[in-house]
DNA sequence: CGCGCGATTGACGCCCGTCAACTGGGGTGG
DNA sequence: CCACCCCAGTTGACGGGCGTCAATCGCGCG
C-alpha cells in the first residue's frame, strides 16, 4: 500500500498505454495497480500460463523469451522501465506466449485483465493506445522476421547491438554506450538465430578493431557508426 | 454505388475487425466503404505509401511481400477473402510496411482512415477488436520469427504449407486439398527465408513420396500427416 | 578459496545458398 | 489458330558460412 503510493503518477503519463489521459485519471489507473517486487532470476509470467495480468515495469529490466518444446529458446524482446509487458497476450486473450524474466532486481505494476478491460471501458483512450502500441510492435518483429529470413548473421548481431545500445543504452566512462543490464552471448545468439559461438566470435573480432569492448554480462559499443556500417551494408572506406 | 449494395452486411459481420456489431451498425459501416476492383498483379497498397486507408478483401486473394534495399523479398502473409488489409499499418501510422497484390483479381473494400476513426469512435467495439486481430497476428508473427531462427528448412517449409493447406485450402479432385491461389516456388522460399531451388528440390522429394502433388503455381497436400510428421518432428514410422 | 557458469577458440563437416543449364507449358500476338 | 517466347520449375555441381563438438580459461559468487 504505501510502496503503490511512491509511484509518481506523472512518471505513469509516459507510459505509451496511458498516454493522453489527464492527471486525475492517472491517479485512478495506478490506484487500481498492484506493485510487486522481483528478484533476478524470478519470472513475472510464464509461457502457457493463462494471460490474466498485464504489467508495467518500474525498475530493473526484463528478457521475454520463448521456448520451443526441443529447449530451443528464442529472445522476443528486453523490457526497460516504464514498458509494458504482457499487453499483447491479455489484449489477444489466450495464454503468455513467452516467459517473461528479471535479468535485474525488478519492481512492476499489475492490473488484472478483468480491472484492464474496466479501465478501457471508462478510458477508450487506453484502448486505441493499446492498438498504437501492439501494431508498431508487429512492424518491429516482421522487420526482425526479414533480418534473420534474408541476412547473415554478422549483419543480424549488429542490427541487434545497435538496437540494444539505443534502446537500452548507458553513457560509459570510456565514451561508449554500455548496455545497461547483464547480457549474455547466449541472449543475443537467441534475438538473432545463431549460436554463441558465433555471437563470441564475431563480437571477439569486433573488440580487435575497437568497436566494442567486452566484459562478462555486459557489451559496451564504441564505434556507433562503424557498427551501422556493418548492419546496414554501407562501403566500408577502411 | 450498385456494386456496394451488392456486398452482404451479413457476410461484414464475419469479418474480425466488426465481429459483435449488430446488424444495422453494420450497414452503417459499409455504406461508407468504397468498392474497388483490383486485376492479378495490381498493388492494393505499396510499401512506404503513407497508410490512409484499411481494406477488407471480398474476393480473391492477396500477397503481402516486404522488399530490402537490395531487392531480397520477404513474403508476410496471404490474405484470404473476408480478412483485412492495412489495419496494421492504419492503426499504427505512418506507412504501409509491405505491398499487398493481387494474386487473383480482387475485390476489396476501402475505408479511409479518418472514416476508420470516426467508426472506431462511434463503435469502440471496433477498436477492441482490432487489437484483438493485432495481437494474435503479432502472436502469430513472433512464432514464425522462432520457427526461423531456430527449424531447419525441411520443417520450415513443411508448416508453411500446412497453414497455407489449412487456411486457403480447397478440396482437391483426388481427395487431397489444393491451395486456392496461384503460389509460386519463390513465393513459398520468401515465406520460409530460403531460396526457390531448395523449395523445389523439397516438393519434388514429397512429391517422389506421395505426400504432395505439385504443378504450376498449384500445389496439393495429399497427406497432411505425414507433412505433419516432418513440420513437428515426430517418429517417422516409415 | 573453490566451484560453476559465461566466455573463448580451434577443428571439422554439412546444410543449403549460389551458379548454371535445361525443360515445358501457357499466354499472347500475329 | 498456330508459333513463339517468356516465365516457372527442375536438377546437378560446388563451395562456404556457420552450426556442432570439444577443450580450456577466468571472473565472480557463495
């Protein structure tokens, strides 16, 4: 009850699903959520559970990842704060289609689907947000469905580092941009379709010519745009 | 004018995005749809063409195709009759990220995005339902983005057929059931992130086997558990 | 301090993309 | 109505990108 009320309700205005509803509305939206904390490790949902909640994530961040019934996996998606998780599956109805996993000590917002589908009732505002949001989602992932269909893998590995450092970046000392929760090799193997042998391999190569510096868990990118030249085929002048 | 009296707002109501509407808002909604006629190979929409209008397709079918920079094409999906068009692209702004064309000739109907808001504010019915549609297709986009990454060509074939088998499938003369449009071997490598030749020397290897019957822009599933079989890895009991 | 997991790196091989040549059916224009 | 031609499809040969197997290292947490 009090940790609800350390939420600033402004902080809530910039979430992508509440956007456009006025202050007083605002307060009525997070007084009808749960807060939760999570330990790195926990799962907010999991893969086949019934989607009964949609969540807000405050702090920390969070992997979404699918399984396949042979434990292959794949990475849908990294959370930042104040992104939803778990929209697509109460909107859809249906069950989560992934696993949703703190990579950090989380905090996170809950409304259960029946106070979901209220709340866009009282603020159809909430629903046409919801529609925005869900349907650049789709043109994210089909643009991901024709990098890994029609590119190599190097081009692919760049691609998802440069996201992840404009997404998810954080000024480093040296100048970089650091990735700013623990990921592994074998993550970004998952987001991009290979192994992670290639992933260490190709990013071993990077390091050699100060694009990136690696670390355990975390990847800093140096040289933004020598990287885009990777991703995105231009004549490197080298 | 003569040919949208011609649509049944009864059939309108089997469509997703006016599921639930009663009948007399149906009308309503297609007496503000534009009817138009499209001939094989025209473009319903281009890609990067700003997204102003959502279609329904009537009749017909439909390929949605991304094309790269450098001319590589991605097939997203085919749009069978009664399903929309754009909705993505409408609902989300800014432009169409594929061109939709005809395979067969078509008729659609047109609706102008302003038209779509002010129905989607008069009927918030349909908002809810177009986000419903969003997210399964989102759903639907991310398992295939997982088939990609992680199946090898057979299997990733194998599906592709199945669900073009079981969704825009006619029963065939010799029992078997034939895929209702014109399908190319290159269309089927664009769904599936290969190329034309593998497709070929796949369906000609099925066909040895009994399991498919192929011919010019047609292709017949004969047994679709032994398709199955392959698309799911399951014993072969040869 | 020691164990474990993330990371690195080498060797090997094969799936499948690429290049190339050929075939045949059907639509079109004369 | 026929003949041409183009486009879809087939099939073989070749090779390389990258997946797979295996061994080792070393940071960091317990």
């Amino acid at each position: 009850m009090p940790m609800r009320h350390a939420i600033d309700p402004a902080m809530l205005g910039g979430v992508a699903l509440f956007q456009g509803l006025p202050p007083e509305n605002l307060k009525a939206v997070i007084e009808r959520a749960d807060w939760r904390r999570l330990h790195k490790g926990d799962a907010v949902f999991r893969q086949s559970d019934p989607a009964d909640t949609m969540f807000v994530l405050v702090t920390g961040h969070v992997k979404v990842h699918q399984a396949t019934a042979d434990g292959q996996q794949v990475v849908i998606r990294f959370i930042n704060p104040w992104e939803m998780m778990g929209c697509v599956a109460v909107c859809g109805g249906g069950s989560y289609p992934g696993t949703a996993e703190a990579v950090e000590d989380c905090g996170v917002l809950a409304w259960p689907r029946g106070t979901l589908d209220q709340l866009m009732d009282r603020f159809p505002r909430i629903a046409r947000n919801a529609l925005s949001t869900v349907s650049h989602r789709l043109q994210d992932t089909q643009q991901q469905l024709r990098e890994v269909a029609t590119e190599r893998v190097e081009r692919r590995i760049a691609h998802a580092l440069m996201r992840l450092a404009e997404l998810s970046g954080r000024r480093g000392a040296d100048g970089g941009t650091e990735i700013a929760f623990p990921i592994t090799r074998k993550d970004i193997a998952d987001m991009t379709g290979t192994t992670l042998h290639t992933v260490s391999r190709t990013l071993s190569g990077w390091e050699a010519q100060g694009l990136v510096a690696n670390a355990r868990q975390r990847i800093t990118v140096l040289q933004p745009d020598a990287l885009g030249a990777i991703a995105d085929d231009w004549p490197t002048a080298s």
